[in-house]
C-alpha cells in the first residue's frame, strides 16, 4: 500500500511543477507524455488538460469510460476553483472533517478526488489543469505528477 500525503506533503510537491512557460504546444506535449505512460502500462485513463475556457489536449484510452470524462469535469472544476490540486483540497477537507458543501459546491458538479492538478507557470500563476481519471484517486494524481515532471525535465 502507498503512503497517503498529508496536505504539507502535496503543497511542498506543487512548489516543485513550475513551467517557465505554457502554451497549446506545452499542453499536447505533455498530453502525448501521459498518454504514452498509460499505454507502456495498460491504463484505463482519460487524460485531460484545460483551462477554464476551453480545453486544449482530452485522450481517452481503451478500458476508460464516460463516467472518467464526468469525473475529469468534476475535479478539473475544483482545481481550477481553488487554484490547488483536487487530492490537496480532499486532503485538507478530510483533515478538517470538512466537505466541498461547505462552500455551497454541488457534488454533481465538483469533486474533491484526486487526479486534477493545477499547471502553474512561475511569475504567473495558475494557467491551467491536468486531470487524469480511471485509476484509484492518489494513482490518478501520481500519474498526473509524474508526467509533468516528465515535460519539466524535458528529453
């Protein structure tokens, strides 16, 4: 079994995902990154990257289902909200025995499950979303890490 980060441990670990830059080409580099770690793995994933605009990069993999696009909708929503990753503002709430109710958020349209991670660039800020969904929810967002780091750390 893997460890569960407490919310010290994913904000220390999102100071780490800075981009110097961010862009459509940025998004389906790292779109393709993922997708291609899924495949080498077999894994039933939906990987999407958006802003809160549009959507720039959406792959669903063979074994993945239409509830993965509803729970990508779900926690891309609450990343995108709270600015944080969807595992962290679970983590929190979990730890304050709290709920997305309490700030008047419907569960048909956010969720606090992990998998969506905010793509920040530094000096800016948050400019977008990378959720992964189809894997248990700390495996979602592992993978979502992983291939960010994969894109940092370029070829």
């Amino acid at each position: 079994m893997t460890e569960v980060p407490d919310s010290a441990a994913l904000i220390a670990e999102a100071k780490t995902l800075l981009f110097a830059r961010f862009d459509e080409d940025t998004a389906r580099t790292l779109g393709l990154v993922l997708t291609d770690m899924a495949r080498a793995e077999n894994l039933p994933v939906v990987i999407d990257i958006r802003t809160a605009q549009r959507c720039l990069f959406h792959m669903a993999l063979p074994g993945s289902t239409a509830l993965n696009d509803l729970w990508v909708d779900r926690k891309s929503a609450t990343a995108l909200l709270f600015h944080e990753a969807s595992l962290l503002v679970g983590t929190r709430n979990r730890e304050k025995g709290e709920t997305l109710a309490r700030h008047g958020l419907s569960p048909q349209t956010h969720a606090d499950n992990g998998g969506a991670v905010p793509i920040v660039v530094a000096g800016v800020g948050m400019v977008a979303c990378l959720t992964v969904s189809g894997l248990p929810q700390r495996e979602d967002h592992r993978l979502a890490v992983r291939g960010i780091r994969a894109v940092l750390q370029g070829p």
